[in-house]
C-alpha cells in the first residue's frame, strides 16, 4: 500500500501499477561517407506508471497505464537511434556521433558528484575550523590546511564536470581502429532487406547479439561499481588518515611553541583519575586543577601535556600525579597570546611526532592509491 498527497493536507491511499512495454524496429540508414544503406534492429524499453486511488480502479489503471506504455514505446522507436556504423566502411552517422557523445566519459560525472560531497564536508570542515575561541580555537596550521582541501576539491569538482563536457565535445568515434567499426557493423547492421531463410538466420544473430549485449552491460556494470569501491576505500582511508594526521600534527606544533612560552608558579588545588572504557578496554588519565598568575590574573588550568596523557595502567597515572606534586618548583607554560592556554609539561613526545609522520605518509600513500585507481579505470572505460 502506498499513499498520495493531495495539497499537503490529506493522504489518500492507493496502488501505483507500473507497466514495462519493449519492443524492436527496423530501422534504415544510408551511410554519409560512402552512401551505402545498411538496416539495424532498434530495441526500446520503456516504463509506464498508473495509480488506482482508494484501490478501486485496478482494472482501469492497469489499461491507462497500458495504453501509456504503447504510446511511449511507440515514440522511442520513432525517435532514438543506435549508434551502429556503416558495415561497408565503419563510419558513424552524424546523430549517432552526437548520441555517443552524450554517454561519453559518465565516469567524470560521477567523480564530479563525488568530489562535490568531499568539497562540502571540506567546507564544513573549514567552517568548523573558525569556530571556538581560547583555549578551544584550531590552530592555524588547520585553518589552512582545511582552506587548501575545501579550494581542492572545488577545483577538482570544476575540472571533472568542465573537463568531461570539454572532451565529450572533442570526441570523434570515426577517428577510432576503422577495422573494429567495420566489424561491429558487421555484427549488428544488415547490407539489405532481409526475407524468408536470411530473415530467420538474422533473427538468430540478433538474439545472440542481444545476449551478449546484455552480458556485456552486466560485466561493464560489475566493473564499474567494482572501480568505483577501489577508488573510494583508499580515497576514504586517506582522507581519514589525512585529519588525523593533521590533528596529531596539530597538536606537535602546539606542543613545540609550548617550549618558548614565559613560565609561572603553579599551585595544584585538585588531583584526580578518570577512568574511561573503550572497546572493552580501561584507560586512566591524571586529571590535575592548578592555579597560576599572569599579570596579576588569577587563572586556572588542568592542561598537563599535550597530547592529553592516557596510561592502560592505574599505578602509571598515580605516579605522575605524585611526581608533579612533588615538585617544589611546579610553573605552568602559558601562551601570552592567549593565557588561558597553559601546560604543566612543555615540549612535544617523539611518540607524537611519529604518529604524525605514519598518518600522513597512510594518508598521501591512500590518495595516490586512489588517483591511480582513477587513471586506471579512465584507461579501462
């Protein structure tokens, strides 16, 4: 059962029957080269839809949607054409060359539709990046970073849908292996009228032709989404490596400055530890409140280090929190652009920097992966 919609108010229910009308036409060309006639057989499909509101004109829909399908199959078999090449010496006709050209590179458009969802997570991204403020704003290192990916990805989506109306306009299908055309001709075009025993023997050949069309298409099909998972599984881990990558760099780079930041006396107030669980797996992070002055401003903070450190090990986290009240000289490093973002521990971990490196190496590594896979399938269809 589905429902209709009638001025948005009231939804009336009903059965929406489809009816699928195919059929054949023989159709006769005269070659524009060499002036030879030549005949294909044109196969159509087409689909009609009919709805009986309230289920109570089945019957009538059925034949609307009937007499709908006739009608539509009568008009494709008297308007479309098939690109079939002059058996005699392989030549494209000029309608068939304009019908070529109109399929010509679908796997641009949809790169393009996939390049124009990465540039608007790209711009949400960026958008994302201005947000916040203190000890909570993104470095610049991302703005930028999210700026560069957000003009990639525009630039990539106007290359592919430019790029694919430019070349589709430039293809010539005459300028092919003119013996291949001839061949294909051949195979699916007849010389002259056909009757009685040559009839039924091209009646045989085109349904062999048929079959392997449509074995044809399902293969090229199969390929397609088959091309379209290579290229989108390292396109994906790339990306995804990428931010983190950024991220983690994000952080280094913050850490880094920390080093060069003025220093203050620090007094812990509060000390703790949070216990979370991931994956069935428990983590304990040191949880330090500290006061500290700048300019006379008391301020208070809980950054220790950066990266934030998380132990698989109660007794580790414990230890910390001792060692840093230990200290008899405890200062806090505070960023005298901003105060409020301050650090007990400066200076990044080595730890830090090689996760950096590997995730950008994963991430370059997937999107040449995925480039490549992109040439290949542009050779491949």
């Amino acid at each position: 059962m589905d429902w209709r919609e009638v001025s948005g108010i009231l939804k009336i229910p009903g059965r929406e029957i489809q009816i699928q009308s195919s059929g054949a036409a023989r159709r006769r060309v005269v070659c524009e080269k060499c002036g030879q006639e030549y005949f294909y057989v044109l196969k159509c499909s087409v689909v009609a839809t009919a709805r009986s509101v309230l289920f109570l004109e089945n019957e009538l829909a059925e034949e609307r949607a009937t007499r709908a399908a006739d009608e539509q199959l009568e008009e494709a078999l008297a308007n479309q054409i098939s690109p079939i090449p002059c058996p005699q010496c392989g030549w494209y006709q000029a309608d068939m060359v304009a019908e070529i050209r109109e399929s010509y590179g679908q796997w641009m458009i949809f790169a393009g539709i996939g390049a124009f969802f990465c540039m608007c997570a790209s711009f949400v991204g960026t958008a994302a990046t201005h947000t916040g403020d203190g000890p909570h704003r993104f470095s610049n290192t991302v703005r930028i970073v999210w700026a560069c990916l957000l003009i990639f990805f525009i630039v990539l989506t106007a290359t592919l849908f430019w790029g694919r109306r430019v070349l589709s306009a430039r293809y010539d299908p005459n300028q092919t292996d003119a013996d291949e055309r001839r061949r294909l001709g051949k195979a699916l075009a007849f010389a002259a009228e056909a009757d009685g025993a040559t009839r039924a023997r091209d009646r045989q050949v085109e349904l062999q032709t048929q079959i392997a069309q449509e074995a044809e298409l399902f293969a090229k099909s199969e390929a397609i989404f088959s091309s379209c998972v290579q290229i989108a599984v390292p396109l994906g881990l790339g990306i995804m490596c990428l931010w983190f990558a950024f991220d983690a760099s994000s952080d280094a780079r913050l850490a880094s400055i920390s080093v060069d930041w003025p220093r203050t006396p620090a007094t812990i107030d509060v000390t703790g530890i949070d216990t979370r669980r991931q994956d069935g797996k428990e983590f304990y992070i040191p949880v330090v409140h500290y006061s500290y002055t700048v300019d006379g401003r008391g301020l208070k903070g809980m950054r220790i280090q950066i990266p934030e450190p998380t132990f698989r090990n109660r007794q580790q986290a414990e230890a910390l929190i001792v060692s840093l009240q230990r200290k008899r000289d405890l200062t806090a490093s505070y960023d005298p652009r901003d105060p409020h973002q301050v650090v007990l521990t400066p200076g990044a971990p080595e730890s830090l920097l090689s996760k950096a490196r590997w995730l950008a190496g994963l991430g370059a590594i997937g999107l040449i992966a995925a480039v490549v896979m992109m040439v290949m399938c542009r050779r491949r269809f």
